[in-house]
C-alpha cells in the first residue's frame, strides 16, 4: 500500500513539474508576442524617435506642448540667420553671458588674428597666477617691442598691478611682453599657458603665440582665435571682478618703483561713453587683424558679450563701434528671460523576463518611469527669442530588462534650446519587478497549490 502510495505521490509530482516547464516554455511565446504588440501599440510611438544605434535611447515629440526634436549636434554652433540688417565685421557673435549660448553670430567659427584683443587673456592669467604687489623687472626684449607701448626701460621695476593697467587701458605692448615674462619665465611659456587656459576654458580654434596679439606664428601656427572663442574667453575674464575694475578705470596714474618716472593712462574703450551697462571691453588692431573688438555689457538683468573681428581697416575705425551698438541693441529688444519648464509626457516601457505580483505569468509587464523636480528646476529662467523652441528630450532603452528596483534609476528627461541643455533629471522606476525564472515559477505554483 505505501509503495503505490509513494508511486502517486512520485506521479504527481512528475506531472506537477512537467506543468511548471510547460508553464516556463509558453511564458517565452508569450513573450515573443508581446512584442508585436508594444510595436502595434498606438501611433503615438511614431513621435519617438531613436536616438542612437549603440544605446537605443528614444526620443518623444509632444505636439500639443509645441515643442520639437530636431537632433543636432550639442557642439553644433547655430547660425542665426535673422540678427541686424548687416554687420562691418568679417566675424561677429553675440553671447549671453550667463550661458554661453550664441545668440547671434557671423562667420563665428571662422579663425582670424585677433590682435590686442589677446591682452584679455593676458590679464587674466596674470590675475590668477600672481599677486598685484609683484614687482616685475623689465628684460631688454620687453623693452624693444613695437608701438603701442609705455617706453619702459631696460632693468626697471614696476609693481605688476600697474601694469595690468597700462595693458589694458592703453594696450601697450611693452608691458605685455613683460607681464609675460615674469609670469611664464618667457613669451614662450606664457604662450604654453595662454594655449592651456584656452583649452580649458572651452576654446575650439585658438592659438596663441604672443602675450600683446601681434602677429606672430610658431610651430603650432599662426596667432589667432574665432569671434565665438573670443566672446567665451571675455565670458570667463568678467567673472574676476578685479578684472572687471580695471578695464572700467577711466585713468590711471603711477610710476616705477624708483619714483623717478611718472605715468598716466586713459581708457581707449570709447564703448564706456556710449552706452550704460559696460563691464568690460577691449579693442585692437594690426595690418592682418583689422580693427577687432570684444566686450561684455549689461541690459537689465541680461548680460551680452560681443565680440567682433576684421572690423575695418584703417579709414574705418569706428566701424566696431557701430557693429557693437547694433548687435547690443538686437541682443536687447529681441531676447527675454522666459521660464522653460514644461511637464513631460512619460510613454511606458515593456520590461523583459518581467512578472508582477497579481498578474498571470507571461502577462506584458511595463514601467514608465517618475521623476521628482524642485520648484527652483521649474521656475528657472533661460533668455529666448520669440520662436525658440524647447525639446523635451525623454531618453529609456527600448526595452527594460527585469529585475528593477522601486527607485532605480532606468533614463532621464532633459531640456534643451538649441545646443545649450538647460536641466536633466534622471527617471525612476515607480515599482520593483521581478524575473520570471523557472525557481520563480516552481515557488508560485508550490504557494499556490498548497498554502
């Protein structure tokens, strides 16, 4: 009697297991199904758009919020096609200050000599490397360069806070070679130093040669910059507000450290007397160069950076006045601070080899994600034009792969104008999921059937 008994016992437990492998295979067909169905879903997944082969992160147009998804390039600089009437400069770009972001430009990409311009960098570096009560003794190569210069002298002593003044209100050559020289230990290695910050700074097609913009080519080419390099180098100077202070000083006074020789100078950025709101500003000129020019200015709570190159030739030195004034003026009339928020519309992903609790096995198990955003993301601000456009950029795999934990990170949503990302955030999955597996199964049925 028990050995019949344990022979059912033995049979049962044989069919019982052979259901469970039947229950494991068809959950794989089902699954195999399911997926002709997430692609038949709705027609809203044509508004997704994949972004990449390597990844498969997706993309989702909302009409209704009227935004769009164009993918260009983020290190793609914009034309702006639409700006002022016409410009003198052979480049031109227009910044916002507080992001970077072209808001008008003209040939920006485009490498030229930026003359005295280049002094920009030259305070820069001597502001962050070496204290203003430096004195800095004067070698026979800095007193032998060309004009403009303050005529200093072979072994003479200044303080070096003097001369950032004279470097940069007068733009003397001179003292930039010598600024340089006490900086780097040479025009050679403070020109290493130029390149470096350039690259740091973000710079695309710059090189420097020169501390004073002459023009000047090595090795590594000739000296020169864009009109959107510029305008990023000048960005990054008025965040130092000593440098801001000097390039508004009107005059200047001072003398060696003997005492024996008295200097004053007055600022050449006729810019200060034409408009209110300069911070800063800096001109320049050579035979290659042209007259070129770079400045920052504020409009309200707007700060505008221009920056201009091959402006004019000799017989046209307020040229970069006029192109200045213009873009200014277009910069202000056409942009304001807009907040760009906008809820973004989660579409729900499938997740593979997933079962939930309360559903049968092999039923298509999706997430769609969650997110948390503070009320200073939302109520950030961005300059825009009427027209700009915000894409709303949702990226998650195709398809999810259980297991996933409540909270785990599976994508992210990101905001765009053009190149600039404004805010990402990443996105959570709302509930855990667990992995069919055959363990899985033979512990549902065993609960199941006998609990």
């Amino acid at each position: 009697m028990r050995r019949k008994f344990c022979a059912a016992v033995s049979f049962c437990m044989f069919l019982l297991m052979m259901g469970i492998l039947l229950v494991y295979r068809m959950l794989y067909a089902q699954e195999s199904a399911s997926d002709k169905i997430y692609m038949q879903e709705s027609a809203l997944d044509k508004l997704y758009m994949q972004e990449s082969a390597s990844d498969k992160l997706y993309a989702r147009e909302s009409v209704s919020d009227n935004l769009y998804m164009q993918e260009d390039s983020p290190d793609k600089l914009y034309n702006k096609k639409d700006g002022p009437d016409s410009l003198y400069a052979l480049s031109a770009v227009l910044m916002d200050a507080d992001t970077g972001r072209i808001l008008y430009e003209k040939e920006g990409e485009t490498a030229r000599p930026m003359a005295s311009t280049t002094k920009v960098m030259t305070c820069i570096l001597a502001l962050e490397n070496a204290p203003g009560d430096d004195y800095v003794i004067v070698s026979a190569n800095a007193a032998s360069q060309p004009e403009v210069k303050l005529n200093m002298r072979e072994g003479e002593q200044y303080y070096l806070e003097d001369l950032l003044y004279s470097l940069m209100l007068k733009s003397h050559n001179d003292t930039a070679v010598a600024i340089a020289e006490h900086i780097g230990g040479s025009v050679e290695g403070f020109a290493k130093m130029m390149n470096e910050k350039a690259e740091e700074i973000g710079c695309r097609d710059t090189h420097f040669v020169t501390p004073n913009g002459l023009d000047a080519e090595d090795e590594g080419g000739t000296h020169h910059t864009t009109a959107a390099d510029l305008a990023l180098i000048m960005r990054y100077a008025i965040r130092n507000q000593t440098f801001v202070n000097i390039t508004q000083t009107r005059d200047y006074s001072f003398s060696d450290l003997s005492g024996k020789r008295q200097f004053s100078v007055h600022n050449a950025n006729a810019l200060l007397d034409m408009t209110e709101g300069v911070l800063s500003g800096k001109t320049g000129f050579t035979g290659d160069a042209g007259y070129c020019y770079v400045c920052a200015c504020r409009r309200g709570e707007k700060t505008f950076i221009v920056s201009l190159l091959g402006c004019g030739w000799p017989g046209h030195k307020s040229y970069k006045w006029k192109d200045t004034l213009a873009l200014l003026e277009y910069g202000d009339e056409n942009f304001r601070y807009q907040t760009f928020w906008k809820e973004p519309v989660l579409k729900k992903r499938q997740v593979g080899n997933g079962v939930e609790k309360g559903l049968f096995p092999g039923t298509p198990v999706y997430l769609k994600g969650e997110y948390t955003v503070s009320d200073d993301e939302k109520n950030q601000k961005v300059l825009m034009k009427n027209g700009d456009e915000i894409r709303i950029r949702v990226s998650l795999p195709k398809k999810l792969e259980a297991p996933v934990k409540k909270g785990q990170t599976i994508g992210e949503v990101s905001y765009w104008l053009e190149k600039e990302e404004l805010l990402r955030i990443p996105l959570t999955a709302e509930k855990s999921i667990d992995r069919i597996s055959y363990l899985w199964c033979a512990d549902r049925v065993f609960h199941d059937f006998f609990h």
